[in-house]
C-alpha cells in the first residue's frame, strides 16, 4: 500500500465527504477509493469514519489522523515543487573551452541565447585556446 496515496485518498474523502466525491477528484473508481481506506484503516488497526447510508463522519482518531494526513501531504508537496524549482533553475559558473574562432562564430551566438532563456546569472570565463 502506498502509505502517502493512501493518506491523500482518505483526505479527499473528508473534505469531499463522500466516498464518491473523493473519487472523482481522484479519478479513481468509487469502489478503489473504499478499499484504500478500508486498507488504511487495517493497516492503522483503528477505524477512521463512521460509514451511514447518509454521511460519512470522522472517529476522533480519524480527525487527528486527517490533521496530520493533510500537513504531511503539504509538506511532500511543497517539496517537490522544491526539488523542481531547483532542478528548473540553472545557477553556477559556466566555463568552456574551445579556439577562438569557433568560440566567436558558434559558442557566442548560443550562449546569449542560453542567458536569455535562462533566469540564472552566470560569469563567463570563455578561453580561446585548445585543451
């Protein structure tokens, strides 16, 4: 079972209130979405919701549970923006080698571009000789 699925999962269900409501957001079936909070619930050894033909309503467990659920799931989200921000964003010192002509006539042209398309900042360090 993956633990932070599962956790989103019964979180939708709260706040949607419904088994089918948390589906769709989802876009998981009906029935898919019952059993991962079934699963859930084995897997915690604690019932989570009081299940009527009407509403669905949160144990007291559920309700710490859904708390803590909910931040953990905001936190896994803010890191991953985190670790794309970073990965999407070029920063450092960009150094190459290469003769002068071809510096001049190929290397340059390109690197203005690279810069303008990139939001970075960096320091030239362009030497015209051969490795």
């Amino acid at each position: 079972m993956d633990r932070l699925a599962a956790m989103e999962a019964f979180v939708r269900v709260i706040d949607a209130g419904s088994f089918s409501g948390a589906a769709k957001q989802l876009r998981l079936g009906q029935p898919a979405v019952s059993k991962t909070i079934a699963q859930l619930e084995g897997w915690l050894g604690v019932r989570l919701l009081l299940r009527s033909t009407h509403r669905l309503t949160p144990t007291e467990a559920g309700r710490n549970f859904y708390d803590r659920a909910k931040r953990a799931i905001e936190e896994a989200d803010e890191a991953e923006l985190a670790a794309r921000g970073a990965a999407a964003t070029l920063s450092g010192r960009l150094c190459f080698r290469a003769p002068l002509t071809f510096t001049r006539l190929l290397v340059m042209p390109c690197h203005s571009i690279f810069l303008s398309a990139s939001c970075a900042r960096y320091r030239c360090c362009s030497r015209g000789s051969r490795p």
